[in-house]
C-alpha cells in the first residue's frame, strides 16, 4: 500500500480528474429531479455491470442469482442487491478487490473505529481525485473553496511535543491553515486559543462537534473576545444538535455548516445558505432510507437506516452499504433549488441511542446536549455509560477551580438529568480524573454496551 497520502492529495487537487468533476458537480446541481434520476440509473447500471466483470464478491452473487444488468430498470431494482456491512467485508477485502488489483499499489484510508468496527477503504489515484473533488463541491456549495481562505482546524490532530513544552497547542500548516489541538483545552488555555485564532484571523473553521464545543463554551462562559466573526464553522465527523449548534453559533458569531460523509466516500450531503436541511448530492451516489423490513422510508418525520451505493470509486466499489447512521426523512425541498434528496437531520448512530426500562429507544445527544435543559457548570468533559436497559452511567470531570462541594454538584447533577429522562432510567453519577477521545480524535460521548440494533 502507498503511503505518501499527503503528496497523492496535492497530486489529485491538480488532477484533469479534480478539475472535470469539480466542473461537473457545479454545472449538474442545476438539474432537475429527473435528470439526476436518469444519471443514477444509467450509473447503477454501469457499476452492475462493473463488478459482474471484476469484482469476486458481487460477481458470485449476480451469478447464483441469474442477474445481468439488463434487469436492472428502475432504481428501485437495486434492492435485489443484498445489503452489506462493514463485517461482510473485514477479512474479505480481497472479494470487494478488483481480480487483477495490487494492493501495494493503491491508496488506502481507514475508518476512525470509533464504533469497535475499522474498515480500510481502497482507492486508485483517479478516484483519489474524484473523493476530493466532492470536498470543493460543498466548500463552492456554502460560498467558499479549497484553495483561497484562511483556516482553523480543530479536529483530532496531534501537535508535535516540543510545541507543547512551549504551551503552544497549535501549528501553521502552509500559509492559510492553522491546526489546533482538541485535547489541550480547558479554562486556563482557552483565552490562549482566542488569541491565536485573532491574530490568523480565519474566514472559517473546521471542525467536529465535540472538537469545537468545549473551546465554544468557554468563549461564552469566559467572555472571550474574537476580533472578528467566524463566518463559516464546517463541522462534519459526528452527530451535530441543535444545542451544540446554536452554543458554536454564539461563540463565533457565525453559520454552522453540517456535513455527512464517511470515509466509505459512497455518499456525502451538505447543508447550504437557504436551510440546515442535509442535501445529498446524487451524483456520487445512492442514498437509501430503509426500515427494519428493507422498505424505504417515505413518510414525514420517520426515521431510517443510511444505507449508500457510491459511483465515484470503481477500486472498491459497495452497493448497499449499511452505514448504522439514523436520519429522518422529509419530503420538503430547500429554497437553493438544488433537486438534491434531503433529510431534516442525521441524528447519530445506532450505538447513539440509549433504551430505557420499557425497552423504548432514546437518542441521547438531543437530551444531554439541550443547553437550556442542562447545566453543565464546573464539568470538563462528560461521558455516559450504558451497562444495560433503563440504567445510564454519567462519568464526569470536574473543573480543576470548581469550588462547589462534589456531593451537592452530583446531587444537582443527578435532579437535571432525572428530569431530562423521566423516571424510565436509573441515573448514576461517578466522578474521573479523565476520559478519553480516540486516535483521531473522536469524543465518544457514550459507552455503549448494549446491541441497540434489536430495538430498531
């Protein structure tokens, strides 16, 4: 496998490949419902005919099944594919391969994990391209692009110890982007961090959820001055609520942009000017709802399974990849007048759903990060844990100058969240010193230990 990720990057951003399929996506956005149907069918059919010809896993199935490409007519048709999922392929990447492929001379990215499930995506240089290429799509989507702005990334990324030694948690990465360390803020840094991000002065920043949030809080509760707005925060990687939302709006006096994506790359949806609504771009893919049955969700406000069949990479192709993401569906199409399929919002992932006594689902982030409902005063960091049904585990670190005495915090504590649940949940509160993110830095803000996926 290549490892030269950075140069391949800068190669791709230059590529005849990045240039005409930036070009297309920008001029295809205009067309209408019927024409990006037409693209997907006549693209489902060639990717069918595709991995018939080269790859193991698809082409014994379309085997045993008597299927050719001709009987695929109707996008619905794509439902005699079985759904497959990240077990399905782990230790089998050799059948989602093309025959002749060598792994040694191709590109490869791995899923966070954070779930207890990596997967290694395969790529070649063309498709490299085209992944990046969807990246500008969105970037030219919201009023911006990849190669012009000023930026602040606070993402997971690691910041090389003798900066640290000197208190700096942060590094320029050419002329425009500043990276900045998610592990090293609290309340005795964050006016540092202010700073910093002043004197780069960025047009945006980007971000996940729980990277920004704490520094967020902190410029609200702080009262933390920034020279000017943030006009554009792009947050993607993770669930994003409306609390965390309008706390990351307050502090940097600008318009959160949600994306989805995945490493995977069979889909990506944005949010643009005109609504917070997820817009996905069918050009790159197949976006599907589905319900226990395999049905698609069609009704207002129901929730679904995001199962996806990407285009773009032909290397390492997945039809119907089940990605564990829950959304809820809408039928309302946005003012930007893009014929995009919208969703109102992606609320997470199985595993972010807590099930009370009654063995009813609950999605968590929407109750514990409701700021108006919650007080998180004198807390760091918070996780919860779930051992089993109707019992929830709050792990918290306390702020090191927080002077109110640790019983009477853990009793308010323990009211508020009672309240937020109802008497469905037993609630217990326990004090840590720390609680960690994952290599990419990823914050899981819930340890979930039960299978959540029998109470779909």
């Amino acid at each position: 496998m290549r490892d030269d990720s950075r140069s391949i990057t800068s190669d791709a951003l230059r590529s005849p490949v990045f240039e005409e399929r930036v070009a297309f996506l920008r001029e295809s956005q205009d067309w209408s419902r019927y024409e990006l149907e037409e693209f997907q069918l006549k693209n489902l059919r060639y990717l069918v005919r595709h991995v018939a010809n080269t790859i193991p896993f698809y082409s014994r199935f379309l085997e045993e099944e008597g299927l050719v490409w001709q009987d695929f007519q109707r996008l619905e048709d794509i439902k005699q594919f079985p759904t497959i999922t990240k077990e399905t392929i782990q230790g089998n990447y050799d059948d989602f391969l093309p025959r002749d492929a060598d792994r040694d001379e191709l590109f490869d990215i791995s899923t966070g994990g954070s779930t207890g499930s990596p997967l290694t995506v395969y790529m070649d240089f063309d498709d490299v391209a085209r992944y990046k290429a969807n990246t500008q799509h969105y970037m030219e989507v919201i009023g911006l692009d990849i190669f012009s702005y000023r930026s602040v990334r606070i993402y997971g990324d690691k910041i090389p110890e003798e900066r640290l030694e000197r208190d700096e948690f942060w590094y320029l990465d050419g002329d425009r982007k500043l990276v900045m360390s998610c592990y090293h803020v609290n309340k005795d840094t964050a006016a540092a961090y202010v700073d910093r991000i002043n004197q780069h002065d960025p047009t945006y920043i980007h971000t996940r959820p729980s990277a920004i949030l704490p520094l967020a809080r902190y410029i609200v509760s702080e009262g933390l001055a920034l020279k000017e707005p943030v006009e554009y925060i792009i947050t993607d990687g993770e669930y994003l609520t409306e609390g965390q939302r309008s706390t990351i709006e307050d502090a940097f006096q600008g318009r959160v942009y949600n994306i989805y994506g995945h490493t995977e790359g069979c889909v990506f949806g944005c949010s643009c000017d005109q609504s917070r609504m997820l817009h996905f771009v069918p050009q790159v893919g197949i976006l599907e709802l589905i319900d226990d049955d395999d049905n698609w969700v069609t009704e207002e406000g129901a929730r679904g399974e995001i199962v996806t069949t990407g285009f773009n990479n032909l290397t390492f192709p997945l039809i119907r990849y089940r990605t564990g993401d829950v959304a809820v569906h809408t039928n309302e199409t946005c003012g930007c007048g893009r014929a995009y399929t919208t969703v109102e919002t992606v609320e997470g992932r199985m595993q972010d759903y807590v099930v009370d006594e009654n063995e009813t689902l609950t999605p968590l982030a929407p109750a514990i990060f409701n700021y108006n409902d919650m007080d998180w005063k004198g807390i760091r960091n918070f996780r919860v844990v779930q051992p089993e049904p109707g019992r929830l585990r709050f792990r918290i670190v306390r702020e090191d100058d927080h002077d109110e005495p640790r019983d009477a915090m853990k009793k308010r504590m323990e009211g508020k969240i009672s309240r937020i649940f109802g008497d469905t949940f037993d609630i217990e509160l326990e004090y840590t010193d720390e609680l960690s993110r994952t290599d990419i830095g990823k914050y899981r803000y819930l340890e979930q230990e039960i299978d959540t996926s029998e109470y779909f």
